[in-house]
C-alpha cells in the first residue's frame, strides 16, 4: 500500500451527537491529533440536530474522550489543537437550509487555512437517513468541486437485502463516484485481520500448505456473551444473518481464501476478495436447509446472572423469529479450495466474546505412531481477531515419560505482549485511510453485491420456516449446528485460552 500524504480536509460528523461517534469516532480523532496525522489546517464540524453552540459540543468531545479513550489521561495540549480544529452545525437530516448553512462555514474554514477544501462526509447514522443526507449533499453543492477531494463514509449495514443496497448504491452514485465511496466495516480495521496477509504471504512456511492439499477445513467463529443491550429496534429487523455474518464474516472468509494480490494497492487486494466472493458455490433455496442453521437464545444463566430471552429484550416483537445465532457451511470452486468446507458461525448470548479464525489442517495417516496417538487433535493455526489477540500454533508432541504417549500442544503469539497495548484502533485506522484517499480496507461495491446475494438466498428460505430452534445463554448455539458439522464427520474447534491471557489480565487489560 503506497503511503499517502496527508492533506488538510474538513471531517463532517453526520449524527455527532450519537452513540457511535461519542464512543468510537472522537476518541479516534484524539487518537490521531496525538499522533500528528490530522493535518494542523483540518478541521471537524458536527452536523447534528440537539441544540447545542461550539463550546457545548466541545465540553460533550471532551467527556466522550475521557470516558471512551485508550489513554487513561487527556494531554492538554493535544486536546487543545483538537477543540481548535471543532465546529457545530445545527440542522436536521431533512432541512436543506442546514446543509446550505454548512456549505457557508466549510467555505469559511477553507479561506482561512487552504486553498484546497477537500471534504470528507461521515455518516454515523441509522441506515435509513442515508438516502436522504446524500440527496441533500448533492442538491447544496457540497460535493461539487474538481480541484479538491470529496468522500464519503458509511457504516454498516449497507442495505438489508440485496434490492435495497442496489437502490441505495444508485442514489449514493449521483453524489459520489465508486473511488470516493467508503463503506466502512470496522473488522478490517482490526490488526490481526491485517495481519492476515503478512501471516500468508510473508512467510514461506505458511504459503505452500494454504490449499486443499493440506487444509482439512476452516472454521470463522464471531461469539458474543453479550445480548442485544439497547439495539433491539434495529437487531429486531436485522438478525444475526444480516448485522454479522453479511460483513465481517463474508469479509473474513475473503482474506482468508483470496490468492496473493499483484500488489498491496487497494484496488488489487479488494479484486481478489471479490473473485473469492463470486467462487462460493452455488447453492438453492431448497438447499439452505442443508447448509445452514438459525438459532435464538432463550432465558437462563451466563457468568452467574440470569439472562432474559431474546423474546424478552427491550424493544423486540414478542412473537420474533428474528435469529441471534448463524451457523453456515460454504465451499469455494477454485484450484486451491475445491471440496474445503468453510464452516462460519455467530451468535450472541454465547459462551464467551471471542472472535477467531481456525484453519485445521489433514492429520497425518499416524501409521507409526497408530498405537499410541489414539483421538490426537489435529495440527490447527489460530488467529485470534479478539480478545487476547495473537496467533497459535497446535502440534502434537510427546507427553513426557518411558510411556510413548502423544497430546496436542501450543505455541503462542501474544501481539499486546510483543508490541505493546497501544496499537492503532481499528476506527483510528479506516479515518486515516478515508483521509488519506486508501480504499484497502473498505468494501468495494462488487463485494457487497455478491455478498447479499449469498445472504438473500438463506433469508429466502429461513421465511418458510415458523419455529426456530431455542438456545441456552452461555452455550455455543443450538445442537443443530453441532449436527450440521457432525454431518461431514468434523467438530467446531473449541475456543481455548492462550497461554498468555493471564499475563494480559495482570497487565490491566482483562
């Protein structure tokens, strides 16, 4: 990825005043400022409707930073270039006035610092302003202009099936052109997501053995322990299938298979994710049945408290079928992964939070060693996205003793241990790279599109189904989706503690 200078821009802040922005976006931008990688001519201007004046919304950015930062302690000098660089606008989403008035203070920011005014919209809103903002947008002129950047970001979900992505893509198309749409997804933020390309194509260990050759299976699991919490009007309509596994697993799913890029240039890296995308077998309607399973968590106990059923969460229908469990068996029709099942599941209410990619390789036929390896694990790679990020390596060995006895054994890679805990954040990372024009790390169209086609299919069929299967809180899902493994003589890898979680606990991170 080529290194891009930085320029000066104003970041415009729809839905400022929202959760998303106080608990993520801000503490980002501290982030950055403290880094020195926002220009010292940019500028921050919330667009927000609650009736607030430069200094009030300045004290709200100085709290949501104290509370919601990675650093314990605000630097004062840090915050005070950053509460220089913020603006209000006050406006509703609808009110074309509010956009015409921000067109005059970006104008005046600009005359004052630069001659460029690149200007990049963030909309940190509930899909359903989308439309309309950019409507907006482009009727007061905002993102008109050659000599400088305009960019727009959006946050998942892109669409909640496939028909409405496409009209929302068409009516975003009228605005902006594809090189200027950023449609976000914070998982490829993540460090050890990047690190996947490094762990494949840097190491020659890896490289040669990442095919069907030698790779039995992979299996993608996204867990939560946590329930819907406030979401439930928006989780309600969306489900597990559609808030989850349409994104980050379809995205996670195309690191893993896609071939080496030419290069590491964002249009060559996103053209491979795509053909893995356009590769996963097809399958019909009649056949989700026998590739996928749902699931909704019922009442119970998780980590000693007694936990509601979905049912019973704050804002959702009493009768929903709304799944909060996926699980999912996808193969891919390609030289390197024919006949490699990809196992995928995710689900909230589960065992624990975990997030993490497993590839299980073929066990060796053991003819020598057949007496005395009976049940042996097979060798795994583990890529752990969260918590306790790292890499582990699962081998067999000698147990010792004069007994020739044979037990699976790890090597870890703890990544906090190594690099320390101040890595970038993963939103820290995507507002840099939407500043500096790097589309790597966001989904291009195309993806998104074969994306909801492989979703729309399974949301089809799920339709004609009225019951779905219950699951317990602290569990990993319902038993289908044991079964659904079982069918193909496999079982999910079970998430294990790395060596080094107790080093990271002492170290404050827990």
């Amino acid at each position: 990825m080529k290194k891009k200078e930085i320029e000066p821009c104003i970041i415009i802040l729809f839905g400022a005043t929202g959760d998303l922005t106080k608990r993520k976006l801000l503490p980002a931008l501290y982030e950055l400022e403290s880094e020195n990688l926002l220009h010292k001519d940019s500028k921050i201007v919330a667009f927000a409707r609650r009736p607030k004046n430069d200094n009030l919304f300045k004290n709200d950015v100085f709290n949501s930073i104290k509370k919601f930062s990675k650093f314990k302690k605000i630097d004062e000098s840090i915050w005070s270039r950053l509460k220089n660089k913020i603006h209000y606008n006050m406006s509703e989403f609808y009110d074309l006035n509010g956009y015409k008035k921000l067109k005059s203070l970006i104008k005046k920011l600009c005359s004052k610092s630069s001659e460029k005014c690149n200007k990049l919209f963030y909309l940190a809103v509930p899909p359903e302003h989308f439309e309309t903002i950019i409507n907006n947008i482009k009727k007061s002129g905002l993102a008109a202009g050659n000599s400088s950047f305009n960019r727009v970001v959006f946050e998942k979900p892109f669409g909640n099936d496939l028909k409405s992505a496409k009209k929302l893509n068409k009516t975003i198309k009228k605005a902006f052109k594809e090189n200027q749409i950023y449609r976000i997804d914070h998982y490829l933020g993540k460090e050890l997501v990047q690190n996947l390309l490094v762990l494949r194509f840097a190491n020659s260990i890896f490289d040669p053995i990442w095919n069907k050759k030698y790779i039995d299976n992979v299996q993608i699991t996204v867990a939560e322990d946590l329930g819907v919490e406030t979401r439930g009007n928006y989780y309600d309509k969306a489900g597990a299938l559609r808030d989850i596994l349409q994104n980050h697993m379809m995205q996670l799913l195309a690191l893993t298979a896609m071939e080496p890029p030419v290069s590491l240039d964002a249009d060559d890296i996103r053209e491979e994710k795509v053909k893995v995308l356009r590769s996963i077998h097809p399958f019909a309607i009649k056949d989700v049945k026998d590739i996928s399973v749902r699931g909704q968590y019922s009442s119970g106990t998780l980590n000693s408290k007694k936990i509601k059923a979905y049912k019973d969460e704050e804002n959702v229908n009493k009768n929903s079928r709304t799944e909060t469990f996926v699980a999912l068996k996808l193969k891919i029709d390609n030289w390197r992964w024919a006949n490699v099942p990809f196992y995928m599941r995710t689900g909230k209410r589960l065992n624990k939070r975990v997030a993490k990619i497993t590839i299980v390789f073929k066990q060796n036929p053991c003819i020598l060693f057949y007496e005395h390896s009976k049940e042996t694990a097979p060798n795994m790679l583990i890529i752990r996205i969260q918590p306790e990020e790292g890499i582990s390596l699962q081998f067999s060995a000698k147990v010792p003793g004069r007994k020739m006895i044979i037990d699976s054994v790890r090597m870890d890679f703890c990544h906090e241990c190594k690099f320390g805990p101040n890595t970038p954040e993963a939103y820290e990372r995507l507002i840099h790279d939407a500043i500096a024009g790097d589309q790597t790390l966001f989904t291009r169209w195309d993806e998104v599109e074969h994306s909801w086609e492989i979703v729309d299919k399974i949301a089809e069929a799920w339709k004609k189904s009225r019951t779905i299967p219950q699951y317990k809180p602290g569990t990993w899902g319902p038993k289908e989706s044991d079964i659904l493994i079982k069918k193909d003589k496999r079982k999910w890898a079970k998430p294990l503690t790395p060596m080094y979680s107790a080093l990271l606990k002492n170290n404050g991170k827990g």
